[in-house]
C-alpha cells in the first residue's frame, strides 16, 4: 500500500525534543556519535547496494501474498476514523509489524511504519522504521533529510544541532548525500546561525545552499528577509527575489512583490508581465493597490485599450459588491395576516457615482485624456469632481484645493484667482502644494517660462512639479522636455505623474526607461529561459505525469503494478513536495467492470510521489503502486472467476468542482493521465475447472497452493442452491481440510484471510474455523480474530485475551476497546441502537 508520506520534521520548525529523564542524560557526544552512526549505516550504503535495491516488480512468494493482505487490513484498521484512536493505531502496527516479519526488504512498507509511528506519537519507532526503509532506498534524498532532522531533534541546544548537521556534511560519505540534501542542511544550520545572532555564518551558509540547489525556497527567503531588514538597495532585495522565484515560480506573492518592485524602478513592462502572472496563478481576487499596480504598469507600456478594459472590469466587480452588501435580508412572509412586510429603507444607499477608487478613476482620467477621448475624459472629470463636492459639502477643506488642482492638472477648469488666494491663505506659499497650483496655473495661462521659474523651485521634491517644468517646453521633441519626462518617470514611475510622463514620451516615439537597479533587474529577468521568467508553455507543460501498467493482462492473484513517473519537462532543475515547485501528491483513481457491468470507482488512493527533494532538469521520479495492497486488491482476491477490468487514472494536484467530480485541466503542470483496459482474466465455472482447482490444493508449488485454495473457498460459499453446487462446494470443502494439516504457517495464515465470513462458511467450513481459532501460529489466530469477531464479548475474543503471545493478547485487548459502544462523560451507554431491538 502507497500511502501519503508525512515527513518526520520540516526544516524550519523542527519540534523541540522532550528534556530528558532524570537519570538518563546523554552526553553531548554520544548523541552527535551515534547520529553519525545511524546516518553511516543506513544512509551511505556502498555503492554496490544500489543495484540490489531498485525498485521493481512484486516477486510473488507466499510470504508476499500473505503480507499484501496484513497491509490491506491494516489500512483497514485506520480507515474506520479520520483521526484514529489509540486502540487502532494499536491493531494497526501489529498488523504491519507481521507484514514486516513476512517481507523485512520490502521498503513501502517500512515507509507505511515510519508514518504510522509518527502519528502515533512514537518518534524512537519512527525514525527507526524509516532508516530501515533509506537503507532500502539510498536514493530518497527526501526520506534521508527526514530521517537526519529526526535524529538531530533529540539534541537539546540549537549549537548542539548545528554543530551535528555539519559534521554530517564533513563526514567522509557527505558526497553521496545529494547536492539538494546538502543544500537542505546548510539551510538549517543557517537559520540556527541566525537565532544565535551569527549573521555573517549564516550568510555563508545561505550562498552555500543556494550554490547546491537554487531551488531550496528556504535559503532564499532567509537571505530576501535579512536584505529587507537591513534596507537593502532595490537590485540586491530583486536578485533575492527573483531566488524565490526560482525556487517557487508558480507562487503569485511572490510575484507580485517582484512586480512591485520592478515598477517602483520603472521597469513597465517587466512589471506589466509579473503582475499578470501572479493574477493568473491564482482564483483569489486581489485587492485595490494590485489592480492599481496592474492598469498604471498597461497603461505605461502604451496597452492603454488593455488598462481601460481592466478598469471597467474593476468597476464592475466593485459595484457589484457594494449593492450585495447593501441588499436587504429577505422580508418575512409568514406574518399573522400572510400579508408580505416591506423592507426596511437602507441606511446606507448605494452611491450613485462610480465604484472605483478615486486613485482608479484618476488613472482612467489620466488615459483618457492623454489618449485623445475628450468625451469620455470630461465624464470621468467629473465623477471626480462630484465626490470632491460632496468632500467640501462635509467640511473638507483639502477637497477645495484638490478640485482645483484636478481642473488645473487636465486642463478641464482653471481655478479663479480669489480661488487660489484662499488657497493661499490656509496653507502658505511656500508649501510645494501651493507653489504647483501656482506654476500649473501660469503654464494653463500661457506663460510656460514663468511656470518653469516657479515649479523648479519644488521640482526634485515634487514629481508634479517635475512633469509641469517638462511640459512647459513647447516642443514634443525637444531633448530637454525628453530629458525631464523620463527623470520623472525614474524618480516616481509608480505615481501618476510618472504614468502621465510615460504616455508623454511615449507620444513622442520614446521608450520611458528605469532606474539603474530597474535595468538591472530587466536584465537578469531576460538572461532567465522563458518558461520561467514567463511561464511559457510554448514547448510544453513544466512537468509530465505518465502512468503505466504493463502487462495490460492478469491472472488471479497475479500482482498488478501502477508505475507512475513525474518528468521535469524543463531545461532546470524542479523542487518536489508540498509546498515545493511541483507538488508531490497525486490520487490515483480505479474504475472496475465486473463481467462487462461497471461498478464505478474505488476509493482514491493518496500516492506520494516525493521520493526525491528535486528533479534534475530533464529527470523524472518513479513511483510503483500495487493495487494488489488496497481495497481494490482485496475485492479481486474476492471474486476469482469473474473477468474483470480496470481503468486507472491518476491526477496530481486535483481540483474539484461543485459536485465533487475532479475537473482535469491541461495547464502549468500535465496533471493526470490514465491506463485503459487492463485485464484481470476470469475463467467459466465447470466440474472440469473446479476439480483443476481443487487438485491444485495439494500442488507442491505453495503459490499455486495458495492461490487454489482462496479461489475455491470464496467461490463454494457462493455455489448455487443446486444439488450439484452443494456437492462441489462440499468437495471444496474436504479438500481444504485436507490441504490445511499440511500447509505451513505462511499457508495457515493464508487460509485464516481467505476463509470467506458469515453463517454459510461456518455451515460449509465448520473444521477450518475451529483450525483457525485453535492454530498455534499468532499470525492465523490474528487475523482470523481480526475478520470474524464484532462483539467484544465474544468467546473467541475471549480466549486470546489470555493468549500466550504478547502481540495477539495486546491485539485483543485494542480490539476489545474498538468494539465497546461509546459511553458519555458519566459513563452511560451512548449506543444509538441501545435498545432498539426491545
């Protein structure tokens, strides 16, 4: 069974380990020694242990039979809750700690031990599973991180800690170890460092691990949040972003902080693209500033059709949402009289002017008016002039000035000189607001050379002031009105007087330019492959998931193999995981068809597909499934001469819709595939074919045993009421009791699972259950336990209660508490169905 992986400990919050007991302490080096040991003997195994553990087909053996079955049962155990009680995390590790004895190289099921531990509260027994399960599997550099930070854990002092990790990486077999697990680890220490206020080591440390693995997102999100706090010039804080990007490209915050920054150097249309990204990698909405953000970023690189369309879309989406939240509840119809009650009048009634900020409306009134759309302009003058009245109606004395300015700044009024007098006189005429309505004022009057004497005074504090001085040239071409629009455009390209200044140079055939850092960056941004500066799909999705079974044609009992591979289709590597680049979980889907009827969909299967931290560019990640350790494989050990087929698909990262269906679409990430039509063979029941079956009862090959065996058992209790199919079933019958005294344990057990449930195996069995109960073999009274017993006070469960094995006495005591009915706080019966029958 494939089960969703829980990662022992996360790197950047590694639970605090329990103070030791009095009496126990640890010495500091022993602790570091046998991390060291542990890492040495299960971690680094020689190079010649590779080959014997790459994973493979299934071998069918007895004891591979019969484990696939303790694993189905014991995915059983914990399938009963969502959270699963003690006493089922009790049954369930018995189970699979016999499975383990059965099969001890089989390495998923180590995996399925270490997390079982893990939930159960039981690190010791966790991490010792999992080391078991990296000696099988070297080349799970994502189950070794794991299993490091779990063995680190247990130091006491975060020096401790750090101290053991590097040795870790100075050890001599530290080059085994993959660049991207060392990476993980100079992270950790790193941010150790950090809490022990090293920076200068810890910075160290970080460029170590970006220089490993560029796409460890938690080096480059501890050097982007060091570069903020020490307000770090614009390219150093980019290049630390464009780290995260890389490390996680499809995370739209980050992108937009990226975008934010790119326009506060005037980089437009960088900008333009990121923002537009982070829109598209999410369903969420935004708010105000990043559609602000958005429009000012398309109307500077001259999209402005684009930005007057995302406005409108803006605006909508705005008014819409104010009308909701002032929509009335229902009235109340079921009064006395049936007379329906009016709704009370809103206390807060729609407004009737627009639905977008006044920063929004000032940009589409900036474009409009630079675009040459004087109708539509003046309408969007004044919307603006309107709620700057009602401001002044409120007392707002500020709103005066600002309608003043507004007319001045587009040209739609010039202020009256008692106006601007008053003005004047509440502010003063040194204040750089005063002093550009006045320079405004003499350029909308036609004295350009006075207004340029005035606004220079403010100009390098004032970017209106600024654009006033370039538009007091009187030529479109004239290098100095060139010069200074694009001065204004790098001292404030995220304002409106750097948009309006854009759209000027771009009038005038000029491309409005960046800073210094902003060029940088662009330049950074271009030398990146575009998938992952744009995320192109041009050549594909980033990554391709494929499922294969092959042979598409099997016998009873035969184990059927899901082989799922993720391909990085990129030229750079990828970070696997949950919170990596490409997520790690996918559920994998069985359709069935019985006899040609279809019978739907099995349960989903949660498969992990992280057996690596990253994919190298162009590699791929495998994964095998066998369906034969899931319900679906203990349906068909159930129905042996039905022909049956199977549809398999697989989808990474589902998403759902309304109804619950998974919605399949093609995107950044090829997300599912299927495998069609594989054949499970039947055979038609006849005296001729059972009697090959019952003679293969006593066959010296035990799997050819052990298969006859469970298909003629489940089939005899299902004979017809005919003479002739009660004589068949008694046949089955005999034969069974006979082959049971010579089969061995593994066989015993076996019979223990197959031996059909209910009052007609009991009728046609009646010596194989007592057998079963009797057997001196734990696994076989286990099991048989397990599937027959559903009353704690039955006499079966009874008896191994006292059983001499620990493990089955333990079992009966977790199933005994399982099957006790539920009681309240005051210990009374809370059994629904207490009762029922009196």
């Amino acid at each position: 069974m494939v089960v969703t992986m829980l990662r022992i400990l996360t790197l950047t919050n590694a639970p605090q380990p329990a103070p030791n007991r009095p009496g126990k302490t640890t010495p500091r080096t022993l602790i570091m020694a046998s991390v060291l040991s542990l890492l040495a003997a299960t971690l680094l195994p020689p190079p010649r242990a590779w080959a014997q553990v790459q994973p493979g087909r299934l071998q069918v053996s007895p004891e591979s039979l019969l484990a696939d079955q303790l694993i189905i049962l014991t995915r059983q155990v914990l399938i009963a809750g969502e959270d699963p009680r003690p006493d089922q995390f009790k049954r369930a590790r018995i189970l699979l700690d016999m499975a383990l004895e059965l099969t001890p190289d089989d390495a998923e099921s180590w995996l399925l031990a270490a997390e079982l531990a893990h939930r159960d509260g039981d690190p010791e027994n966790a991490l010792r599973a999992l080391a078991r399960y990296c000696k099988l599997r070297p080349d799970d550099d994502a189950s070794q991180l794991a299993l490091i930070m779990g063995s680190i854990a247990s130091l006491q002092t975060i020096d401790q800690r750090i101290e053991a990790a590097q040795q870790v990486l100075d050890s001599q077999d530290a080059g085994k170890l993959s660049p991207a697990l060392r990476s993980r680890l100079c992270s950790f220490i790193a941010q150790g460092m950090l809490e022990l206020n090293n920076t200068q080591g810890s910075l160290r440390k970080l460029q170590e691990a970006l220089t490993l693995d560029r796409s460890n997102k938690q080096a480059a999100r501890l050097i982007f949040d060091w570069l903020v706090g020490k307000a770090a010039g614009p390219d150093r804080v980019g290049e630390a972003m464009m780290h995260m990007i890389y490390a996680d490209p499809f995370d739209p915050f980050i992108r937009r902080g990226f975008a934010e920054l790119l326009l506060s150097q005037g980089a437009y249309a960088a900008a333009q693209q990121q923002l537009q990204l982070a829109q598209r990698l999410t369903t969420q909405p935004w708010d105000d500033r990043f559609y602000y953000n958005l429009i000012l970023s398309q109307a500077a690189t001259g999209r402005v059709e684009q930005a007057i369309e995302w406005l409108a879309r803006h605006e909508s989406i705005l008014i819409a949402q104010a009308r909701a939240q002032q929509t009335p509840p229902p009235a109340n119809t079921n009064t006395g009289n049936n007379q329906q009650q009016p709704p009370p009048p809103s206390s807060n009634p729609l407004p009737p002017q627009t639905g977008l900020p006044m920063d929004h409306e000032l940009l589409r009134l900036a474009v409009l008016h630079k675009t040459g759309q004087p109708a539509r302009a003046r309408g969007s003058y004044n919307r603006l002039k309107q709620l700057l009245q009602d401001r002044v109606r409120a007392g707002d004395t500020q709103a005066q000035a600002d309608q003043a300015w507004l007319g001045l700044l587009f040209g739609q009024e010039i202020p009256s000189p008692e106006t601007l007098e008053k003005i004047k006189q509440d502010r003063s005429e040194q204040d750089p607001f005063v002093i550009r309505l006045v320079g405004w004022n003499q350029l909308r009057n036609g004295d350009p050379e006075e207004a340029r004497r005035t606004l220079v005074t403010t100009f390098d504090q004032d970017p209106f002031a600024a654009y006033g001085v370039a538009q007091s040239f009187d030529r479109a071409d004239d290098p100095q009105r060139i010069r200074q629009l694009q001065l204004v455009v790098q001292t404030a390209p995220n304002t409106l007087a750097g948009l309006l200044a854009s759209l000027d140079l771009i009038e005038s055939d000029q491309q409005p330019q960046p800073t210094d850092h902003g060029a940088k960056l662009v330049k950074l941004l271009n030398e990146w492959p575009t998938k992952l500066a744009m995320l192109d799909l041009r050549e594909g999705p980033w990554a391709l998931l494929h499922a294969r079974v092959e042979p598409n044609k099997y016998q009873y009992l035969e184990p059927i193999t899901v082989r799922l591979t993720l391909r990085n289709n990129t030229d750079f590597p990828l970070s696997l995981g949950p919170d990596a680049t490409i997520p790690s979980q996918a559920l994998l889907y069985t359709k069935v068809r019985r006899d040609g009827i279809t019978l739907g969909e099995f349960t989903p299967l949660v498969v992990d597909l992280q057996r690596q931290l990253r994919i190298p560019a162009s590699g791929s990640v495998t994964v095998e499934v066998p369906l034969a350790r899931t319900d679906l494989g203990d349906y068909l050990t159930s129905a042996p001469a039905s022909a049956i087929d199977l549809d398999v698909r697989v989808v990474l990262t589902p998403r759902f819709g309304p109804d619950g269906a998974v919605i399949n679409t093609a995107g950044i990430i090829a997300e599912s595939d299927a495998v069609y039509l594989i054949e499970r063979q039947g055979w038609l029941l006849s005296m001729e074919i059972i009697q090959m079956w019952i003679d293969m009862m006593h066959d010296v090959d035990p799997v050819r045993q052990m298969r006859s065996l469970a298909a003629m058992m489940y089939i005899a209790v299902n004979m017809d009421q005919s003479e002739d199919g009660q004589k068949a079933a008694q046949q089955i019958a005999a034969a069974a009791n006979r082959a049971y005294i010579r089969l061995t344990p593994v066989g015993q057990a076996w019979v223990a699972k197959s031996l059909p449930t209910g009052e007609k195996s009991a009728e046609l069995f009646p010596d194989l259950h007592e057998r079963v109960q009797r057997s001196d073999q734990p696994t076989t009274r286990l099991i048989y336990t397990q599937l027959n017993v559903d009353n704690a006070e039955s006499p079966v469960l009874n008896t191994l209660l006292r059983d001499p094995d620990p493990r089955v006495a333990a079992y009966a005591r977790a199933l005994r508490e399982s099957l006790k009915p539920p009681t309240d706080e005051d210990g009374e019966n809370t059994d629904p169905l207490d009762g029922f029958d009196e």
